[in-house]
C-alpha cells in the first residue's frame, strides 16, 4: 500500500501518494518532511490501517508495504512555521485550501501575480502612408517621428525578461535641435529608462552604420492575436507517454518492463504486455532507476557512495540531474573517487546467513516481503516488492537493500548466502527480524565470523556535487545514510535503438548525441522508475514567407514569448529547471528542396515573464518560408512554459545609405515592464527647427523660409520690422508642425495670424500687413469712386457669438487647452465661437487673438462697400483707411486742389468746391497723389474756395504732392466738421472687376477691437 494525503475527511481522492517500506511513522516524517519536529499537538493526524496512532506513539508504530496509512490536516490555525514542516502533501493540501478561500475574498482592488508579466506592447512611432508629405516643422513643437523602415523587437539574449525594440525615425524636413531631456516615450521621459538609447542623423548624413537602419520586413502572418501574444506552439507540441508496470528491470542498454498496461481503464485489452506506440526506433525518452546510495558529508560537501556508480561513468565536470524525494535537482559532479577493490587480511572467516532451501519464488509483485538486517550495530531494510525473475535479480535486490554494510547477498549453490564481501574480515554476527521462507526456508543458519589482520577493506566509488560548475557552490544537506536516489547524466534522456515487446534497447544521449562511451546500466529490478516517451505527431506552425514574393533576405529571425516564464515544479511546490525544446525549419520557397533544420532548447526556472530571439544567416539571399514547432510537451507535471511565436522578419537586401533633406533618429527603447501602464507608448520629441535664413521660432524665419523654398520675392525689410517692432519683443512666436496636405498660401496665412497679422502681396512682393492701433493708410474719396459708397448695418441677434473658446496647444504640457474668451459683464455667454489656432503655444497670446475676434463680433456692424477705378489698388487688405461721401447733412465735401502756397509755415490751399464755414469746428483731410493720406488737420477760413493748415513736411515730397504734371489726378482734400466727419475702416478685400475697375469691401474699425492685446489670461470668468 502507500501512504496518502488527503486535504480533509470529507470524501474524495488524496492529493498525494507516496510508496514506503518498512519503517516507522516518525522516521518517515523525518527523512521526507524538511524541517520535522516533535510536537505535543501537531497539525495532522495519521491512520494506520484504520486505527488513528497519537503522536506519541509514531516514534514506535511500525509500518510496511501492505499498511494503509493515511494523513489529515487538523483544522485548526497554521502559523507559517508549522506550515513549513508539514511537508510534502499536507503543504500542498493546505496552498490549495487558501487557493481555494483566498479566490472567494475580495481583493479590495488590489490583485498580486505570481511572476512579473512582460509587455510585449512596445514603443511606437507612426506609420506614414505611401505618397504622404513628409512633416515640415516650424519652431518649437512635440514631434511624433514616422517609421523609415519598420521597426525590430527582439528580447536580450543576456537576460530574456528585457526585450527591446530598435526604430529608425523620420522626424521631419531641415535639420532639428533638440536634447535628450526633450525625448519622451509616451508620457516617461527617456532619459529615465534604462536601455534608452538614440543616435541623431542629420539630412543626408550617412546611417549604414547602424544597425537600426537595416530594412526588415515583419510577416504579417506571425504576431500578436486576440488570445495571446503571438501563435500557440501548444498546438505543436508533443504528448508524453508514461510508462504504466509493475516494475523495471534494467541491465546494460536493456530496458525491460513487467506487467505493462496502458492508461485506458481496460487491464484485458490487447495493448496490454507491449509498449506505448511512441516508443519506437529512434525516439528520446526519460527514464529513472533509482538506486541505494549512502550519504555521508565531507568538507562541506554530501558524498554519494554507491557501487553502481560505474553506470554513470562519472568525470569531474559532468552535468547531472539528481532525483530525490519527487525533486529534481541539476547539479554538476564536483569530484569522483573510483571504487577500489579490498586488499585481503590474514586470516579470519565471514559472518553469514545461509538459506536453508532454494526460493520458492522471484515474484513479490502480489505479496511484498520486508526484513531487517542488523550488522555491526546498524540495521538495513531490505524490500522485495517486484517480480525479480531469477535468482540474479533477486541477489540484486537484496544487495541493493544491503548499500553500506559492506554484505552482499550471493548464489550458494541454488540458495542464498548473505555474507561479508570479502577479506579482510570484520567479524561478528549478522541479526536480522524474521527472514522470509520463501526465500530463505524454515531455518536459516547464523554463522560469527571472526576477524582478519593486516588487510585494507574495499573503497565503494563515490563523487561530490555541485551547483553550475564543478567549482561552483558546494551541494550538501543530504540526510546521512542509506538513501534511494537517481543520479544521471542530465536530463536523464535516452534514445531508443531498437525495441521488441516489453524490451528497448537504448542509447544514453549527451547534448542531443549518443554516448558511445555508456557502459549500460547495472543490473537491477526495482518499482519506483520513471519511464516517459513523447508522442511527437510532428506538427508545424506554418511554413510562412519571411518577406514579399518579390524580395529577398540574406537573414530572418524568430521571436519565441512566454508570457509565464518557463519554470517547473517539484510535489513540493518548489521552482525546478524546466526545459523547452524547439525546431525551426526553412527552405527556398517553391524550389521543393528540403527543409533546413536548427534546433535548441531553453532551460529555467523564471516565473517572469520572458522570450527569446533565435536569427539565422542564410548561405546565399533568397525567398525562404520558415516553420516552426515545440519538441517536448508543454505543461507537463504543472509546469509554467506556455510558448508562442511572437514574430518573424526577414532582412531586406535593399535600403538606403543616406535621407537627403530630413532629420533622422535611430532609437532603442527597453520594453516590458520599463514602460508605464499607458495606452500611448509612442516615441515624441520636442524639437526646434533650425531655418537657413532667420531666426528660430520667429514669425520672420516661418516667413522668409516658406517664401524662399517657394521662390517668392519676400518683403524682406517689412517683415523684419515687423519683427523687431512687435514679434519678437511680444514674445510672438510660430511653432508648428504639418504632414498634411496644405496650400503654400494657407500655411503664409497662418504663420501671420499667429503675429496678429495678415499675409498679402504688394507690388509684386510677398509681405504681411499687422493689424491693430494704427494711423489711416488712404482715403477713398467720393471722386475715386465710380459707383455711390453704400453702407450696411448688422443688428445685433441670438445668432450674434458672444463668447470666442479658442483652442490651442500648450507649449508646457503639450496637451490641446481652451482659453475662455469672455467679457466682464457676459460670464456666460449664449452662443460661443469655437476657433482653433494654430502655431500658437502661449496661453495669453491666444486669449488676446480670441479677444480680438470676440471685440469684432460684438462691435464690427458696418460694411462698406465701393468701386473705384485703380485707384483702391494702393491700398492692402488690412489697412486702416477713410471713406467719405457728400451726403448733404453729413458736414463732409470731397474736392480737388487746385492750387497750393506755403508762408511762415501755413499752407493755403485753393480748391473746386465752395467751403461750408458753419460745421463745427472745421478740419481738413489731405489725400495725396499716391494714395496715402494725412492726419486730421485744423482748417482756418482763407475764402469760400480758400483754407490755410499747419505746414507739413510730406506737403514737399514730390511723390506726395506734384502739382507740375498734369498727367497725375490732382490732390484730394476732404473739409469736415470735427464731430462728425468720415468713417474709419479696414479693407477687407479688394477685388479688381473685368471692366478694369476694383470694388472695395471694408469693415468698420475701432480701435476697441484691440484693447485685450497687452492682456493675461484672467482664466474661466464663468
């Protein structure tokens, strides 16, 4: 029978079996429990055949084979320490009982995982579409780069929890500056990731130099999908096949089973008696013969003592895994001490026991037979549990069962002798409990023997272990004495030669290849084996194209991901080295040749979450297809190691050397869990472009750089006084940047409405016009105009904004913010303009452009429309200019000047129309002959044809005022009182007519309109 764990007394199968031979309850407690301790009241309580055994008693209740014995957790409180020892079942019964509880509790919000899960979402930048411009950046702005080639994720062969990504970028047109402070990975800085690394290029600089620039094609096929991070190999992977027996027998490369079945519930069947179908010629299997070794420590080391060694063929240096109590351990031999033979003694006889009748039997399979053996003073258990088959199997077990004593068990003449090995002899009596008849008779002889001089006894081989290396960390804390064990080269993997009904050949494997130098293993029956085959069926995940049909690679990698780790775990729940082998196959596509194959295998015990990337250089360019599958099952024995092809690219022939005309950045950013939790993982950079002519940032640089990349004749000297007058000592500013499709003029007109200003053409250059406080530029007078000024007025109504919301993009957060436009005595306007401004990143310059239009809508209610000959061509759209008429009632004549003389400062003027007197403190209003006109001048009666004005300078200018050509239309002068007189406007348009004439759209001016342009954001009125 075995011993059980159950998890409580309520119905139901045990958590864990275990198998045992003669011995008592506490010795078994203490050999398999870490940590045992006697208590008063311990936390489970045991069942020897039904009776329940106090804790007192364990040290003396004995039990065998045949017992039933069962253990039960006590349900009552377990502090961490008792927990502890409880050891192999009852800790398992007790991690699912809270497993169990804890998965009913609530969490309160806060979840735990067992491992650190790798985020195979990594940095980003954007993906342009074919035929798009490339972005042109203006100032200062938070770039989001475009891919150039697409970009490589791999995992770092160093430590495959990291896994990084490699990106080349387009960051824009001309040549940007910016620092590494300035560089972002979403919302993380990436000078605070560790990994981070980037390598500016400017246009046209040389980039075949980094690796980042090597054009890889990512298959479409391979990656992420909605159930995992990339396609199951779960579906590839083998199955095992365990081997079901009574016993196995082993001896040299034969292995032999007894009592085969398999696990299909039908013990008839005709598959009973042959091995499972997976173990054929050629195919890997994992087996374990245990055996008795006995443990002793030296030097800090355990020392592992068995005659068997030999089927090992143990060298300092070699990679072994030791099995013990269900755990595996990989481990590598420290040291090896061959067995030596003893040198005999003078004299002296050996202490036996001699059968008294042949056995009766090899078979014990049914009915087990336990005896105890006690030689100088220690007592050995020998076990027969097995189908032995003969006499020399049945001499092996018992010898086995005899590890250390120095006895051996021996044929003598058909029945069997136990007896000292050889000389020298020690002397003494060998004691043992009762001795079975069926194998040794009725009534065994006892015989003393006496003891030898002179003499060495023989040395039994043994070897040391260690971790890693054979210099590594010592292994040690083995219980002392006789213990059962497997000791193999690791892995413990064989192959099988050939196989015949319950026999296989086999052939020890190292590193995937056959040892020839295997002598076999040692003669041996025994019942706690491990023989395990895998079904492999052979199946792939694909083939996939690594690249377009019409390319070819000269490479391509694979990206394998384990979302969990690989990690396996003994019955005690604790981490082993778990072990995942892969093939990955390629050929030319369509060539019908033969797959090329590469194989590995990952070995770790990491619960995080991690992956690896395996590339393979082709012998010569070509379209290749590549497949993949997994060559051990996954899973097995509760194991953490589901795997997934995450990708696969292939490296392109053709890329480019050099960019021409843009900005590149080659980045590596370290992913997995370096990278906030966050939806936007994309690369950005605040940079600032560097024009060729002009200042960065500067209205002017925009300006002239625009005008110069499209040929235009820029008004240079006006837009640098406008620079030095008003931009740049307002602090204006135009940041930008476009991959859109916009017209040359739309993106002038923006650059000047980010300086409150408008852009135009004057005399064939380009310049811009700033509005705002400022004197008349002209005067439209009634003899310039070929139809009657009409005038238009707007009421106000509900359809009327009230309130401007201008939106805009921080230059601090870099986020799109509202400024609330608003006037004092309306908080809460009743409809309200949305207006988005571009190239504007100050928070109080776009309040005071959004007060400019809120100033316009609740106050601009005149329209002024005329024509004129080409006279309105002197003027631009923007300037503040004079309309008048001669509207009788409206206190203004228009007329022409006819003659002009200057005295001691006073200018008379003679004109064509009589001058009323009777308007209220009268004035004059010169318009000159190109079309600019003069200040409001005070008008002293000189005649009814005649006044005389202040002298002003431009009254000399002869471009001005000339009086001499009657080629050019004589000099304007507008009389008016000082109340009413004319109106003020801005033009708005001029638009020159097929009949060679221009008509004139203007708009009322006030200088109220722009009260707001010195203000500060006062922040939400409302």
């Amino acid at each position: 029978m075995t011993i059980r764990f159950y998890p409580s007394r309520l119905p139901g199968e045990p958590l864990e079996t275990h198998e045992h031979g003669v011995t008592s309850l506490r010795n078994w407690l203490a050999v398999n429990v870490e940590g045992y301790e006697d208590r008063d009241v311990p936390p489970l309580t045991i069942e020897v055949d039904g009776l329940s055994i106090p804790p007192g008693e364990w040290a003396t209740c004995v039990i065998h084979p045949e017992s039933d014995v069962r253990l039960y957790p006590v349900p009552f409180g377990l502090e961490a320490a008792t927990i502890a020892w409880i050891g192999v079942g009852i800790s398992v019964a007790a991690a699912a009982y809270s497993l169990f509880m804890m998965s009913t509790i609530d969490t309160g919000g806060y979840t735990s995982s067992t491992g650190r899960s790798l985020d195979l979402n990594p940095a980003k930048a954007n993906t342009a579409k074919l035929g798009d411009p490339i972005r042109e950046v203006f100032g200062r702005v938070r770039i989001y780069p475009d891919y150039v080639v697409q970009p490589v994720t791999r995992f770092d062969a160093a430590d495959p929890t990291k896994m990084r990504v490699q990106m080349l970028l387009c960051l824009g047109v001309g040549e940007l500056i910016y620092t590494n402070g300035d560089i972002r990975v979403g919302s993380t800085p990436a000078s605070t990731l560790p990994g981070f690394n980037i390598t500016y290029f400017p246009p046209g600089a040389d980039v075949s130099g980094d690796e980042r620039s090597e054009n890889w094609f990512n298959s479409t096929e391979v990656g992420g999908t909605s159930s995992g991070t990339g396609l199951d190999m779960a579906q590839t992977s083998p199955d095992s096949d365990d081997i079901i027996a009574d016993s196995m027998t082993v001896s040299g490369a034969s292995v032999t089973f007894t009592g085969l079945d398999t696990d299909d519930g039908d013990d008839d069947d005709e598959d009973d008696n042959s091995l499972p179908d997976s173990w054929v010629t050629g195919a890997i299997v994992e087996i374990k013969a245990p055996t008795n070794y006995l443990i002793s420590t030296s030097s800090g080391y355990s020392v592992f003592a068995s005659s068997l060694l030999t089927e090992l063929a143990p060298v300092a240096g070699m990679p072994v895994t030791l099995s013990f109590n269900s755990v595996d351990y990989d481990l590598v031999i420290a040291s090896y001490t061959p067995g030596q033979d003893a040198v005999p003694g003078e004299g002296g006889s050996a202490a036996k026991i001699q059968a008294s009748a042949a056995p009766v039997t090899y078979d014990f399979s049914t009915s087990s037979s336990t005896f105890m053996i006690t030689w100088q003073g220690t007592t050995y258990t020998v076990s027969l549990v097995a189908n032995y088959i003969s006499m020399s199997g049945l001499l092996a077990a018992i010898t086995e069962g005899l590890t250390g004593s120095g006895l051996v068990a021996r044929d003598n003449g058909g029945t069997v002798l136990i007896t000292e090995a050889a000389s020298p002899f020690v002397g003494g009596a060998i004691t043992s409990s009762s001795l079975p008849a069926a194998v040794f008779g009725d009534t065994p002889v006892y015989t003393s023997g006496t003891a030898s001089t002179g003499g060495s006894p023989a040395v039994t081989a043994n070897v040391t272990l260690a971790y890693t290396s054979a210099t590594g960390t010592a292994f040690s804390g083995m219980p002392e004495g006789v213990q059962r064990l497997s000791l193999a080269h690791r892995g413990n993997e064989y192959q099988i030669v050939s196989s015949d009904g319950t026999t296989a050949t086999v052939a020890r494997l190292v590193s995937g290849a056959v040892d020839e130098s295997w002598p076999g293993f040692t003669a041996r029956t025994m019942i706690d084996y491990e023989a395990t085959g895998l079904n492999d069926t052979l199946s792939w995940l694909g083939p996939f194209l690594v690249c377009p049909e019409n390319e070819t690679v000269d490479m391509f990698e694979v990206n394998f991901s384990f979302p969990n780790g690989i990690c396996g775990f003994d019955s005690k729940g604790k981490k082993r080295i778990r072990h995942v082998e892969w093939e990955i196959q390629y050929r030319v596509y369509g060539s019908g040749s033969g797959w090329v194959s590469h194989q590995g295998e990952y070995a770790l015990k990491n619960v995080n979450g991690l992956g690896f990337t395996e590339r393979i250089t082709l012998s010569s360019p070509g379209l290749v297809e590549v497949r993949c599958r997994r060559r051990n099952e996954q899973g097995s024995n509760n194991a953490r190691d589901s795997m997934y092809w995450q990708a696969l690219r292939g490296r392109l022939l053709t890329r480019p050397s050099s960019y021409p005309d843009v900005s590149l950045m080659a980045v590596t950013v370290e992913t997995g869990g370096k990278l906030a939790a966050q939806s936007d993982r994309r690369v950005n950079v605040v940079a600032t472009r560097s024009y060729d002519s002009g200042t960065a940032r500067t209205i002017s640089g925009a300006l002239l750089h625009v005008g110069s990349s499209l040929g235009l004749e820029m008004d240079v000297d006006t837009i640098n006084a406008l620079e030095s007058a008003y931009w740049t000592p307002r602090g204006e500013n135009f940041d930008f940047a476009t991959g859109d499709s916009i017209s040359a003029l739309e993106m002038l007109q923006m650059i000047a409405n980010a300086g409150k200003s408008r852009f135009l053409l004057s005399d064939g250059l380009a310049t811009v016009n700033r509005e705002g406080i400022k004197p008349w530029t002209g005067i439209i007078t009634p003899h310039e105009m070929v139809e009657e000024l009409q005038s238009g007025f707007t009421v106000p109504s509900d359809d009327d904004f009230d309130g401007v919301d201008v939106t805009y993009i921080n230059g601090v957060t870099w986020a799109e913010e509202t400024v609330k436009c608003r006037t004092p005595d309306n908080p809460t306007p009743v409809k309200i303009e949305a207006y988005k401004l571009d190239g504007v990143l100050n928070q109080d310059h776009a309040y005071q452009i959004g007060m400019r239009r809120l100033m316009k809508y609740l106050q601009q209610r005149v329209t002024f429309q005329t024509t004129t000959e080409l006279d309105a061509l002197c003027y631009n759209t923007g300037d503040r200019i004079v309309l008048t008429d001669d509207i009788p009632g409206n206190n203004t004549i228009s007329c022409l000047v006819e003659a002009m003389t200057t005295a001691e400062g006073v200018t008379t003027f003679t004109v064509t129309e009589p001058l009323d007197w009777s308007f209220e403190n009268p004035r004059a209003l010169i318009r000159y002959q190109d079309g600019s006109a003069s200040g409001l001048m005070v008008a002293s009666r000189v005649g009814d044809y005649q006044l005389s004005v202040p002298h002003l300078s431009d009254f000399d200018d002869p471009l001005k005022i000339d009086q001499a050509s009657p080629a050019i239309e004589p000099v304007r002068l507008v009389f008016c009182g000082s109340t009413r007189h004319v109106y003020d406007a801005i033009v708005e348009e001029i638009a020159p007519q097929s009949d060679g004439t221009c008509q004139v759209t203007a708009k009322e001016y006030r200088a109220s309109f722009y009260d707001y342009d010195n203000a500060s954001y006062p922040g939400d009125i409302a």
